[in-house]
C-alpha cells in the first residue's frame, strides 16, 4: 500500500483535505495535474467571498460557522494572511430572491446584520450609487480570502505534517478495489486504503463517464482602477452582492492592491466548456456588460481595464454541494463538486472528507449533500 489515504486534485477542496488527513497522523499522498496555486481551475483570481448570512440555504451556516476558526487554524500554523474580514454588503430589493434568503437566514439563525436603506447606505458607503426602494444587509462577519494564498498555504503545511505530493502528473482513473483503492495515471498505479476526488471540473474525465448531471461554466473577473483608493480600502469598504435581475447577482470586492477593484456576474452568460478546453482569452463581449453595470454603481471607478482572468464553476443541479462517498464506492469520498460557492468552506470540507477517510464518520450533517441524491452517480 503506497499511502492510507490519497487526495486527488489539491485545488480548494483537495488542499485542505490534504492539510487536515495529515494532521490526523494518517499516511497520505496527493496529487495534481498543476502545481498547487494554479489558474486553471475554479480556486483562484486573487479574492474570494467568506459570509455566513447565507442565501442559498440554512444548512450551510452551521459549517460556515466551523469553517472560520480553520481559516484562522491554518492562518496560524502557516503564518500567512488569508481572510480579512472587510464586511459584507449585499444590495437590491428586499424582494429579490437572493436578498430575502440572506435576511431570513441572519435572522433566523441570530447572525449579526443590519439593514439600510438607500439614504442611508449611501451616506455609510458613498461608493455605492442606490436606486430608491434599494437596500443594503450589511453583515460584519465577512470577508475577502485569498484562494491562491490559502491553497498553497494548506499543501505547504501537509508536506510540514509528512504528507507527499505529486504534481505535473494526471490522474486518469480511479478504482474502488474493495479492500483499496487504485489511483492510476500513464505510467503507473497507486494503492491507497481510502481516497478524497476533488478534481471539480474534471470529475466526470477521472470517473471515467461524460453521463454525470455537471457542467462546467466559464466565468470572467476583471480589474477596474479606482480614484479613490482609500475609500476602497477593506476597513471601509466591504465584499458586495448585488441584484442584477430577478435570478442573477453580480459581485466585487474591497481594493487589495490600493489601484483596482475585482467585479464578476455570477452565473450570467456563462458559456458551458470543456475544462480542458476553456476559451481562457477574454473578449470585449465579455467585458462590455461589466463594465456598463460597474460604472453605473460604484463611484470612483475608471473605465480602463487594469486586468482579467478567466475560471470555472463546476455546477450541479441543484446548485447544491455534492460531499460524500460515491454510490457504490465507499472507499472513494467525493469533495465536489460545490456548484460555483464552495470555497470559504475549503476548510471545514477538508475536515470533512478527513472525517471520512479517517473515521469513517463525521459529526456534521451532510445529508443535504449526499451524491446518492443524484442517479447518475449510483451508476459510475
């Protein structure tokens, strides 16, 4: 047996699995295709959202709510900066879907919050331009994380554990032997007693079927400079959401360079891709409307593009997490994928799929994210 438990795929979710097997003291060897920290996958583009107000559902808070203590875990034992709690704002009718869901889980759930309205908003917040009838949900317990930073951070401190890593090397398959499982690439096979897939947009390729229920969505972020860095600065300006129509959101973020601000549509226009395959230039057409909805909203923003990057959702189709073992596979616990939302949960993930390879059990209710609600996975 060449290791008690691989991880494939040391991206947001595999990273921290990495990093909290090999603080159980388990054996345990991970592998990608790149090297930790890369661009071509959905953990990256320099900010990512941490809240706990939070709309897609209230089974999600208890693990937001473990997930920040691991944040500032990892944060200590790599001596790195990763969250910075700027606050979070999030903005639009109190009739739109995403608003009203965020609300209903800060109050129901006791979360801190406040909300303001447009006047009032602006005068806390003079970077936001507001329509009458607008509000804001302010809620303190949010922030930026560095995706980039926190991904290289947990698989640093797995190798300071003992863990081994393997990169530049694709994994094709892997097999649920019964007693083990077998990780196999283009030159040789791995044996390992229990295995974490956290492969996101790759999954259906490992797996070997193109029959799963997941697509793949490319997503463009772009940098705006501003005119008034200080105003921008997260201790005075938090991470945002903001109604874009009835169903869509779009999104930016505080200035973490003094220069520019990130801004992206989630899940607006997104085109289906091949993961291997994703147009990673970005086009004026994808610019264009991001530019339009930006400088209508925010004050201080200049119109020039300081830069762009592309990345990828791996959707489900519920837009719910899919955490467990594979029907079937019992041996093979899945980490993803997370539906384009997963990563200010990396860590609690992590502790999760460490549950169950180590264990064979966790304490946190996982229910609603069962792979065996999806059909296609009992068929792999």
């Amino acid at each position: 047996m060449d290791a008690d438990v691989g991880v494939v795929g040391l991206g947001s979710m595999g990273s921290a699995a990495l990093w909290q097997v090999a603080g159980r003291g388990a054996r345990v060897i991970g592998f990608d295709q790149f090297e930790p920290g890369h661009p071509f996958g959905a953990g990256h583009g320099e900010s990512k959202i941490f809240r706990t107000a939070y709309a897609e559902g209230p089974e999600y808070v208890p693990m937001l709510r473990a997930a920040l203590p691991l944040w500032r875990q990892l944060e200590e034992e790599t001596g790195r900066p990763l969250l910075t709690m700027s606050g979070g704002l999030m903005i639009g009718s109190l009739d739109h879907y995403f608003i009203s869901s965020a609300l209903r889980s800060a109050r129901d759930l006791g979360l801190l919050h406040r909300v303001y309205g447009a006047a009032e908003a602006e005068r806390r917040w003079p970077q936001l331009k507001l329509q009458p009838g607008e509000h804001v949900l302010w809620e303190p317990r949010a922030g930026v994380l560095r995706p980039e930073s926190a991904v290289v951070a947990a698989v640093d401190r797995a190798r300071e554990l003992g863990a081994d890593v393997v990169t530049g090397v694709r994994v094709q398959s892997v097999v649920d032997m019964g007693d083990h499982v077998e990780i196999r690439t283009a030159d040789r096979t791995w044996r390992v007693g229990r295995l974490v897939l956290a492969v996101g947009s790759w999954i259906g390729k490992v797996l070997g079927t193109a029959e799963l229920p997941f697509w793949v969505e490319r997503q463009v972020q772009v940098w705006f400079p501003i005119e008034e860095p200080d105003l921008y600065h997260p201790e005075r300006f938090g991470i945002f959401i903001r109604a874009l129509d009835e169903w869509s959101t779009w999104y930016g973020f505080p200035s973490l360079d003094g220069r520019t601000i990130k801004v992206a549509f989630h899940h607006n226009n997104g085109r289906r891709s091949d993961p291997d395959q994703l147009d990673r230039e970005v086009h004026a057409s994808d610019i264009e409307p991001l530019r339009e909805i930006a400088l209508a909203n925010l004050r201080w923003l200049r119109p020039e593009v300081a830069r762009t990057q592309v990345c990828m959702y791996c959707n489900t189709p519920d837009e719910h997490f899919v955490i467990g073992p594979l029907p079937g596979s019992p041996r093979i616990v899945l980490s993803g994928p997370m539906a384009g939302h997963g990563f200010k949960f990396s860590p609690v993930v992590g502790a999760i799929a460490a549950d169950l390879v180590v264990e064979g059990r966790t304490a946190y209710d996982i229910g609603p994210f069962d792979p065996g609600r999806l059909p296609a996975l009992a068929a792999v």
